[in-house]
C-alpha cells in the first residue's frame, strides 16, 4: 500500500465585521476559526458579529502565511487589500 502525506495548509483571512471593519486573521483550520469568530470565541470579533469571510487564500508554510497577514496589517498592504482583495 502506497502511503500519501497530508500537507497541512495555512490560510490568510479577511473578514467584514458588522460595524465595517475588516479583520485580517490566519489559521491551518479555517472552518473551525471562522467558527470560532461566529460563536464569539475570538475577543477581537466578539462585540462585532456578525463576521462573513469576504476573502482567504491558503499557504504552504505557515510563516509565508504569517508574513503576508502581518504585510495586509500595514499601510500599504491595507490598500492593496482595498484594492486588490476586497
């Protein structure tokens, strides 16, 4: 028998929160995450649910993941977000 390796993958997200504002969050377990902000689990979120996932891309690595969640948390990368993502 052939054995197949699972490759975690980890994702960048954004979510519209009900006020407006966008949250940049990563995760390798988006369906729970997202959950998690539903169920008003994440203290950052919790006062503006509802939250919809607006966008997510998935990464192979989980510092590539970090890295481009850190850049969409600067200036410039929130204007490429507004720009480009959303």
């Amino acid at each position: 028998m052939r054995r197949v390796a699972i490759k975690i993958m980890y994702y960048v997200y954004l979510l519209k929160l009900a006020d407006g504002s966008i949250y940049t969050g990563s995760t390798n377990d988006l369906q729970n995450r997202v959950q998690k902000h539903d169920k008003g689990d994440v203290l950052a979120t919790k006062g503006k649910r509802p939250a919809e996932v607006i966008y997510y891309c998935s990464f192979p690595s989980k510092e590539k993941a970090i890295r481009f969640e850190k850049y969409l948390k600067t200036g410039s990368g929130q204007a490429f977000r507004n720009k480009r993502l959303i």
